[in-house]
C-alpha cells in the first residue's frame, strides 16, 4: 500500500515536473521572441535617427545653395551686361547677332518669371511668358 502510494506519488511528481519543464520552455519562448522584438524595434529606431540626422544634414546644406545663382549666371564681358554668357545688347562698333540678344532677354524673362512666381508677386499690366528666344 504504501508502496503503491509512493509510486503514484513519483507519476504524479514526473508529471508536473514535465508540465513545469514545458511551462519554463514556452516562457523562455516568449523572453526570445521579446528580445527579438525589443532588438528589432531598437534597430528600427537608430535607422530612422540616422535617417534624420542625414535629412538635417542635408537640408542645412541646401539651405545655403542659392539656385538663382546657379542657374543664372549674371556677369559682364567688357561693355556688355551678359546672362548665361549671353551678350544683352549691341555697341557701334561691335555686331552682337540678334539670335544672342532675343536669346538673352529670354533668359532674363525667365528670371523675372521666376523670381516674381518665388515671391507671389504677379504683375498688374503685364503678362511674362518666358518662351526662350521668343519671348
């Protein structure tokens, strides 16, 4: 009897010592799915500070790109007031072809155009179309 009292104590102990061992193996399941989680989240995290940190970067550099600049290039070649290399306007004594000046007052048209249009401004009496050459 008491033999038998033992040996179904032992089977119920192997049982729930089986029942702990799978109990203990789902929990450190979970711990490693979390830490999983939890190291993903945190490389998510440092990509997109990183991501944040390159568009600062990049727009405090080009907040100091002046594009007018770029794209318009305003200068002198001698007596001549020139755009983009071109001559704006004729002397006597120096044939500057016609093709270049129309050329040029488009780009200046072009410029007009477009920094009226970056600070809202529209004209009252005149309409600007910039068409190249033929504006």
């Amino acid at each position: 009897a008491e033999r038998l009292a033992l040996a179904t104590e032992a089977a119920r102990l192997r049982t729930e010592r089986e029942a702990l061992r799978r109990d203990e193996e789902e929990w450190h399941a979970r711990i490693n799915a979390f830490e999983i989680e939890k190291q993903a989240a945190a490389e998510k995290e440092l990509r997109t500070s990183q991501l944040i940190a390159h568009c600062e970067s990049e727009i405090a550099r080009l907040s100091h790109v002046d594009v007018f600049a770029d794209v318009f290039c305003i200068s002198t070649n001698g007596a001549f007031g020139t755009i983009n290399g071109m001559r704006l306007g004729r002397l006597p004594g120096i044939a500057v072809e016609w093709a270049e000046i129309n050329a040029a007052l488009g780009q200046v048209a072009l410029l007009l155009h477009t920094v009226a249009r970056a600070h809202q401004f529209s004209f009252s009496a005149y309409a600007l179309l910039p068409m190249g050459s033929f504006s």
